[in-house]
C-alpha cells in the first residue's frame, strides 16, 4: 500500500489533500510553520490535531487507534463519589481560560519532563475561546483555583486537550463536574487523542481511526 506523504500545510484547504486511510498508525500527516484558529478548526473536522515540542514546527496528528470517552459509559469510583457527595468544591466555565492553560503548562506530571504547550498554543487557543469553541472546567477550593480542563467543543464532541491539578483528586472530582455538564448539553463523545491508563479507568476505549472519522462525521 503506498504511505500518505506528511504534507505542508499553508491553508485550511491543504487538510483536504490528506489520505488518512494510507497514514501510518503513529498519526503524523503534516506540518506547518503556523498556527491560526482557522487551521486548527479544519485540522478538528478531518480528526487531526496540533502536539510538537517547542523547538519544532508545528506537527499534526490523526493517530490510530485513538482513546475516546463515552460519557454515558462513564465510571466513578466509590471513593469518588463519597468525596463528591460531600459538596465542599466549586465547579465554574470559562471563569479563568488562561489561567487553566497556563497552569496546563507548567504543572508537573509524573512521567513526563517537559510540556508541549507553548506560546503558539495558547495564543491560537484563547482566541478560540474567545470566538466560543475552546472552553475551560475548573474546580475551586473557597477562591483557590485547584484543578482544570481546556478543550474544544466541535458539534456534539469534546476534544479534550489538557489538564492539571495542584491538589490530590482534584482534576478527578473536576473531570467529572465536566462529563455532567457536557452530558446536559447534548455531548456523549470525548475524544482524548492518545491512549491514557487514567481515562481508561473512566471508561475510555480504543477505537480504529475510520471508526472516530465516523463518529465525528455522523
């Protein structure tokens, strides 16, 4: 089978010359030297997505297989929701959008020495929030900001791009006030991009890459 070649991108129109059926399994299928709003919305709709380290131009994926969340399959521990019962955090939207990306950026994760947010990033993505399409959770202790997810909501999908906690459950207690909010407005699907042992615990399962073309054209 003759391999899709990883195309440069110039405009939102060049996604269209992709054949994603011939991408090798990692995902990568094209680069770029920008990262405009407009690039990332069409990148969204062909099931692509922007993650590259700072010192590289801007690399796009469509990896297969690719983890998704079925919100209606969602599973919460006991423990969980003992400590949700309790109602002692605060759960808001779009209160603090750059200060969620921003703590996406320099909180520390196990296992991982560095992040792929930069200044391109978070330039191109809060002005998406700003025309509506990308969106912040957060999770309050009294006023203290203690946990957070960003992502675009695209139709009836979340593509789900990062998040943080500074406080033990925190992004899990955060994690699931957004699944009920997302369930409320109409939203089932969570796309997660790259397979996670945490969502996988939520109920997230590996789906082909036809299959998540499927469901985000359906």
């Amino acid at each position: 089978m003759k391999r899709n070649k990883i195309i440069f991108i110039e405009s939102p129109s060049d996604f269209k010359e992709l054949n994603l059926s011939s991408t090798p399994d990692h995902g990568l299928v094209a680069f770029s030297h920008n990262l405009t709003p407009q690039l990332i919305l069409a990148a969204y709709e062909y099931g692509i997505f922007p993650w590259f380290n700072e010192d590289e131009p801007i690399l796009w994926w469509s990896p297969n297989p690719r983890q998704i969340l079925n919100i209606n399959n969602l599973h919460t521990s006991r423990s969980l929701k003992k400590i949700i019962k309790k109602n002692i955090f605060k759960f808001n939207i779009n209160n603090q959008f750059n200060q969620v990306i921003d703590l996406c950026r320099i909180v520390k994760r196990k296992n991982q020495n560095g992040t792929w947010i930069d200044n391109r990033i978070i330039r191109a993505y809060s002005d998406l929030h700003q025309t509506g399409y990308a969106h912040s959770f957060e999770l309050y202790d009294d006023n203290e900001l203690i946990a957070g997810v960003y992502g675009l909501i695209i139709k009836n999908i979340f593509f789900g791009e990062s998040m943080f906690h500074l406080k033990t459950n925190a992004s899990k207690i955060c994690f699931f006030y957004m699944c009920q909010f997302l369930k409320k407005q109409g939203i089932q699907i969570i796309d997660t991009q790259v397979e996670s042992e945490h969502i996988k615990k939520w109920g997230g399962t590996l789906v082909t890459r036809e299959e998540f073309l499927a469901i985000i054209n359906s």
